[in-house]
C-alpha cells in the first residue's frame, strides 16, 4: 500500500470520485428529466449534489487515514475540496 502513498493520486482520486458518483446517482434515479426542468438551481438541487458527491470522497479518505497512508488521503481531501466550494459558491 506504500508504492500508493501520493499526493497526486490522491488529488486525482478526489476530483473524478465526486463526478462520477455524482453522475452515476443522476443516472441511476433517473433524474436528468427533473433537474433540467428545475434549470439545476430550483431550491438549490445543484449545491444538494455537489455535497452529496463529496461523501465517496470522505469515506474514502478516512479508510485510507485508518491505514496510515497520510499523503493519500491529503490529497483526497484537497481534491474535494473544488466540490465543497462551489457548492458554497452556488448556494449563495
């Protein structure tokens, strides 16, 4: 688990993680119909997504927290970090 241990991996494991997920819980519920119907910013269902997004990524990073690979899971969490802005961001 040690060759692993890079903080760019984990940057990119934190910024394609959230998308995925993300996608693939539009895709799954179906829902492309609705948002686009709510232009994505009725009641603030984009900033909704955006945080629900991020949970892969903190799960993630705390098991790879509980097995000591520190610079791996520093960079999971600077990679969601672009998600949790811009979930403020839109928000506002």
């Amino acid at each position: 688990m040690r060759r692993f241990d890079r903080y760019w991996i984990g940057f990119l494991l934190g910024l394609v993680l959230p998308a995925a997920f993300m996608f693939w819980y539009i895709e799954g519920h179906n829902l492309w119909y609705a948002l686009r119907a709510l232009n994505w910013q009725a009641s603030g269902v984009l900033s909704k997504l955006l945080l629900v997004s991020v949970f892969p990524d903190l799960a993630l990073m705390f098991v790879f927290y509980t097995t000591d690979t520190w610079r791996l899971s520093k960079g999971i969490l600077m990679g969601s970090f672009p998600y949790l802005i811009a979930s403020v961001a839109v928000s506002v």
